[in-house]
C-alpha cells in the first residue's frame, strides 16, 4: 500500500525553494489564485501564496484566510496544554534541549506523577492534553503510555501525545485505550538537511518518521498534527512539503482530523541562536495554509508571543496551547530540563479571557460534559491501589 515516502521521494526540495523564490505574480494572476476554489489549487498555485513576492499581497491573503476559518471553524479557538512525561531521549538532534549528549536534568514521571501534573492542567479548566517524552523507548516504552492514556481518559475530554514514532499496532492498542490523537513533526523535509541535524538514534531514519501519520491514519487515530520546524532549511519550502502531506492524508484517511503547526526553532540548550524567520512571513505561511487546506487545524505554541498569537488566532489559528511548561514536572514545580524557552507565559485564564476580548470563543471543554463527570482525584486513587 502507498505510503507518503513514495510520493516525497519524486519532489526536489531544492528546485521547489527555487521556483519559490522566482514566483512575481501580477495583481490579476494572484487575484486568480485567491478566486479558486482549494480543491482545484495545485502546488504551483501554493507556491506562489508562500512566494516572498506574496508578501504585497498580504492584506488580501488575511481577508481570505479570516473568510475560510470563520466558515469551517466560527470563532472557536481550542485550548490545550502540554504535559511532558520524560525529558529522557537517545537521539542527538542538533537544536533540541532534550539532545542526548546534553548535560541537563534527566527525569521520567512515575504515573503518579503524571496523574498529579494532570490534576493540575485539569484544576485551570483545560480538558484537552497532549502528552511528550523523548525518543527513549526504553524509559518510556508503549506499555507506560498505555497506562496513562487509560487513566486520563476519564477524565480528560482528549488525549493526544507527542512521542517517538510508533508501528500502526501499537496505535490501535493506544486508542482503545483512549487516545485521541497524535502529533508527529518531521522537523525538515529537506532530505540533506533532515541527515545534517538528526545525528543518532532513531530520529536518524527520515522514512520511519516521515510514514508515521500514514500508520496513524491506518490505526484510525482521530487526529494526526503534522508539521516542520522552521529555521532548518528553507521555511516557505517547509510549509509547501508540509502542505503536500496534509493533503495526501486527507486524502487517504478520511477518519482522521489533521492539523498542522509551524513552530519556529527557539533557543535550547546547546542551541543559542536560531536564524531569524519575521512575524510577517510566519504570518504568510499560516494564511496560505488556510486558503490551500481550509479544513486543516492549524496550531500555534506558546514558543509565540501573545501578541502575535492573539492576531493569529483572529484569522487563521484553530488551536492553541495555554498555561504550557516544557519540562516534566513543570507544573508541580519540579526542577528538570525544559525543551525550549516559551515566550507566551500567561495562565490559561488570561489566554481565555483575552480571547474573548476579541470576540473569539475560547475551547477548553467541549463534547458532551457527562464523560467528564469522575472527579480526577479518582483516578488518582486508582493509580495509587496496589
Ligand atoms: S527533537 Fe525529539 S528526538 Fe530529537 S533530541 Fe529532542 S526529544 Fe529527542
């Protein structure tokens, strides 16, 4: 059966940041772009919306965007919060604070831990959760995942998680456990690059990670995020491969949700000076997502500043993460090796509160409010019976 590697494997990542960076659209060609429908947008036509030619064009491609969202979204903006179970990892990936060869503190939560973390995002009303580890198989192995998917399931209206890359049984052991989606970023899909940064451990295999959503999608995982991480190689380049594997899964696994999110590289540990991407080409990228793949999530991190994501999310933003720390045991207090440094620090009430200020609905508990209703602490009790 088709993975997404054998599509990937027949485009150029150069020529295609080449043909970008040539794109001079006239008022009227672009005009045309923005006038037709997304189903019939081909990757051209996306090539010129991520041209830094487009940029004139800016004010038009947010109207636009803000038209899509509204339409396919109203004014909800979901909000979740991060918990990282793990900071241990055996890959060496040149940008990430969680690096195996760099000297921070190690700790993997116990699943009492992780349920106490929990308690904590669930005190501030969030009921949307993605769990993160390293690539560590071993500290974190599929069975300890199991475990806590099933415990907060109860409680939680959605769990996704944002670990290594996993087989498609393992997937369908996770969701009938309670798993709801899962995020997997292939950082850069330029192929030279990708080999440059991802120097050891499983990370190395571009293939493994790159048909991970395809084995997701296989499993029926609800939600699948996707996504590059910009500053590795050329970013609209980035955005234009990521777009292509949206909409190759969209086409492939209509069960499956799929969101996309552009986190732009911070400093980390080991890593003190990503190069710079502006706010206003950041923008460009997310408004030509929206008006090429209109039923696509589109995320955006507290790596962000609130400035920038409360403009975002009046355009094109479906979710946000809120109140985030990124390391484990961040939320009780625990001193421990974050990932990267986040920019915006409010609580998850103030994201809400400003939200609403501008006539956006903030998300933090939707669905039906009776599979909400066993109190955390049960759980809790639960975890703790011998
Ligand atoms: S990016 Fe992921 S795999 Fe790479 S070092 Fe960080 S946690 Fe490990």
């Amino acid at each position: 059966m088709m993975e997404f590697s054998d599509l990937y494997k027949n485009e150029d990542f150069d020529s295609w940041s080449r043909e970008i960076a040539q794109k001079t659209p006239s008022k009227r060609e672009f005009d045309q772009i923005l006038s037709r429908s997304p189903r019939d947008m081909g990757l051209d036509d996306l090539s010129v919306l991520l041209s830094p030619a487009a940029d004139m064009y800016l004010e038009d491609m947010a109207y636009r965007s803000r038209e899509l969202t509204r339409q396919r979204f109203g004014r909800t903006v979901q909000l979740y919060a991060p918990l990282y179970l793990s900071n241990h990892c055996r890959s060496t990936c040149t940008y990430c604070g969680f690096s195996v060869g760099n000297q921070i503190h190690r700790l993997t939560l116990t699943s009492d831990q992780a349920l106490q973390e929990a308690e904590l995002v669930y005190e501030q009303g969030i009921r949307h959760i993605l769990l993160l580890t390293g690539e560590d198989y071993k500290k974190t192995p599929i069975s300890y995942l199991q475990e806590i998917v099933k415990k907060l399931s109860q409680n939680f209206r959605s769990i996704n998680i944002e670990v290594y890359p996993l087989g498609m049984e393992d997937y369908i052991q996770l969701r009938r456990e309670g798993l709801n989606g899962i995020a997997v970023y292939q950082e850069t899909y330029n192929p030279k690059r990708y080999q440059q940064v991802h120097l050891g451990g499983v990370k190395k295999q571009i293939f493994y990670r790159l048909n991970c959503p395809d084995r997701a999608g296989k499993a029926k995982i609800r939600q699948i995020a996707i996504g590059a991480l910009l500053g590795l190689a050329d970013p609209p380049t980035e955005v234009l491969f990521t777009a292509f594997h949206a909409r190759y899964l969209i086409q492939n696994y209509w069960q499956s949700e799929i969101s996309i999110s552009l986190p732009r590289l911070r400093p980390a540990e080991g890593y003190k000076q990503p190069p710079m991407i502006s706010d206003r080409d950041y923008a460009r990228f997310f408004f030509a997502l929206r008006i090429f793949l209109p039923e696509v999530g589109l995320v955006l991190s507290t790596r962000e500043s609130s400035f920038l994501r409360d403009h975002l999310a009046q355009i094109c933003i479906t979710q946000m993460s809120a109140g985030s720390k990124t390391e484990p045991g961040g939320y009780s207090g625990e001193e421990s090796g974050q990932q990267f440094e986040i920019i915006d620090t409010r609580t998850v009430s103030e994201i809400a509160e400003a939200l609403r200020q501008i006539d956006l609905d903030p998300v933090m508990v939707d669905g039906n409010p009776d599979t909400l209703s066993t109190p955390i602490e049960s759980s809790l009790e639960t975890s703790k019976s011998p």
